[in-house]
C-alpha cells in the first residue's frame, strides 16, 4: 500500500506548495484526517506510521522554507525521522544555525 493509496499524497502535494502559514497547517491537517481514516480502516499500522512521518518531513521542510531569518537548517529526529510516528506522536526536532548566524543576530561582527 502506497502513500497515495492512504489518501495522503493530496496532502503531501498541498504540505509543499504551502505559500504561508495558513496552507501548511490546512496541508497537514489534511494528512491528519487521511492518516486517521487509514487507521480507522485498518491500513498496516506500519505504512499509516510511514505516510504521517512523511507528512511530518514535509511540514517541517515547508516550514523551514516559509521562515526567514539567518542560515540554519532543521531536521527531525526520532519516530518521524525513523517513519514510525504515529497521529499523536511528538515531532522531535533539531536546529543547526550556521557558524556566524548566532554572532550575525546578537549584533556582532
């Protein structure tokens, strides 16, 4: 069974053409609902996991996209990024800013 097969890849489509804030949390809200009826409908609970982790990646891919600011990158760690989170699950994340955006946004040279 494939994302598409769980209802997901509208959502992952919208997730990232996300143009602002309002888009993304509707995208993924979207990937909730699909992940939940797939669940509901007894889909393998290992592909539901896979199809809401990704949905999770791309939410925060999007996220990082939409936010401007200094360089930095954001990653997902733990269930999402392993493909096991399920709805529910906390999205464990890590922000590695680059080596003078901390000097840059304090004000130093």
């Amino acid at each position: 069974m494939s994302s598409a097969d769980l209802g997901v890849d509208a959502a992952l489509a919208a997730i990232r053409a996300a143009d602002g804030e309002g888009a993304l949390r509707s995208g993924i809200e979207q990937a909730l609902q699909a992940v939940r009826a797939a669940a509901r409908a007894s889909a393998p609970a290992g592909e539901v996991a896979a199809a809401w982790s990704q949905a999770l990646r791309s939410g925060v891919a999007a996220a990082v996209r939409l936010t401007p600011g200094p360089s930095w990158s954001w990653f997902v760690s733990g269930s999402v990024a392993r493909g096991e989170a399920v709805a529910g699950s906390d999205v464990e994340t890590l922000v590695v800013l680059a080596d003078d955006a901390a000097r840059d946004a304090a004000g130093h040279e």
